[in-house]
C-alpha cells in the first residue's frame, strides 16, 4: 500500500500533467509529460504495487479533469486508509476535554488523510489526531481563529484558506503558559489533500510544542 501524503504526491503530479496537455508546445510537453508519469510510476514501484494499467490512462492528450478523477479513484483501492483511534484512545490523547468525539468515520476520506483534523467552530478549536514517527498516536488541540484569510499553511506549505492556530504549551522553567502557533488551513480535508510529505507535518508539530 501506499501511504496518504504519497497518493497527495500523485494528484499534484496528475494536475501538472492536465497543465501541460493544455498548453501548445508538443515537444516540450512530450518530455515533460514523460518525465511526470515516471514519477507517478515510480511512487508505486517502490511499494512493489503494479499499477501500470491504471497509470498509463494518464498518458492521453485530450485527458480531462473528470476522467482523470476518476482513474484517481481507481488508484485509491492501494492507499493504506487513515487508522481511527478507538474511543478510548480519543479518551487517553485529550485527557482534559470531556466527551470529545471524532468526526463519524464514513464521513471521512480516509485514503486522502495523514492526519485527522477537525474544528469545533463553537469552542473556536482546531483538533488533531496522527501518529508519529514510531507508528503512536498523537493528539493536540488548540485555538482557532474563525477568521479565514488568503495564506500560506503550515503544515502542508500550500496557499490555502488559513486560519491562526495557537497551541497552548507550558514553558518548563516556571509553569507558565505560553502560546505557539502559526496559520494553518482552516478545512484539514483540505490540507490533506494537499500533504505530499508527512515530515511537514511533524516540524509543525514540534514547532508549535
Ligand atoms: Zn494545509
């Protein structure tokens, strides 16, 4: 299987490649093409998947926008879906909010998800569930702004409707709290559909810890 932020890499290869069909230079579009359905190859190959007769429908000039969805859709079948936490587990990584629940599971996308985020637009809270570099999950939450502005996210580097997100954290030396943040895309499904390395989300993570 292939991992979330992975597939991410090919939906931006594949909106590259429908950028190039459309513009008027065949040479050049030839080699570029050629050079993008490589990489789309090879992020598969390195997992041992075949998805050559998938892939290869990419390959076709007059490719539009619906078709290429859904050939995406059939490449969705090797993405490795997002795990839920159980409700217990939600329990255990925020401790301090009570009854907390998780967006229902079939409401999610959860081949398209690196990391579950959700808001709580009455409490003004962004949370957050993934799982670090040793396969645990992780939980966080903090403020943020209802305010959404043009930007540059955080987390997945995309411009994007972004909204301030302060994580409350306490300083060791004398217990005090601090506030860590930076503007993150207010819609997670969002940012994740546009996550191509998981390490980003880690530095963010640690940035605002
Ligand atoms: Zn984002």
């Amino acid at each position: 299987m292939i991992k979330a932020y992975e597939f991410a890499q090919v939906m931006i290869k594949v909106s590259q490649l429908l950028k190039i069909y459309k513009t008027n230079d065949p040479t050049t579009n030839k080699a570029q093409k050629n050079i993008i359905l490589d990489e789309i190859r090879t992020i598969f190959i390195v997992n041992d998947i075949d998805a050559s007769s998938q892939i290869e429908k990419f390959d076709d000039i007059r490719l539009s926008k619906q078709r290429a969805a859904s050939i995406i859709s059939e490449l969705k079948q090797f993405v490795e879906p997002f795990e839920m936490p159980s409700i217990k587990q939600v329990e255990k990584l925020f401790k301090k909010v009570k009854k907390l629940k998780t967006p229902p599971s079939d409401q999610l996308d959860l081949q398209m998800m690196s990391y579950l985020g959700w808001n709580d637009p009455a409490a003004n809270r962004k949370y957050m569930i993934y799982k670090d570099q040793s396969d645990t999950f992780k939980g966080m939450y903090g403020e943020l702004s209802p305010t959404k502005v043009k930007g540059f996210c955080s987390i997945c580097q995309n411009e994007s409707d972004v909204a301030l997100f302060l994580n409350k954290t306490k300083s060791n030396s004398d217990g005090t709290y601090t506030k860590k943040g930076d503007y993150i895309c207010y819609d997670s499904n969002v940012c994740n559909q546009h996550l191509d390395d998981i390490e980003k989300l880690y530095q963010f993570v640690n940035k605002v810890q």
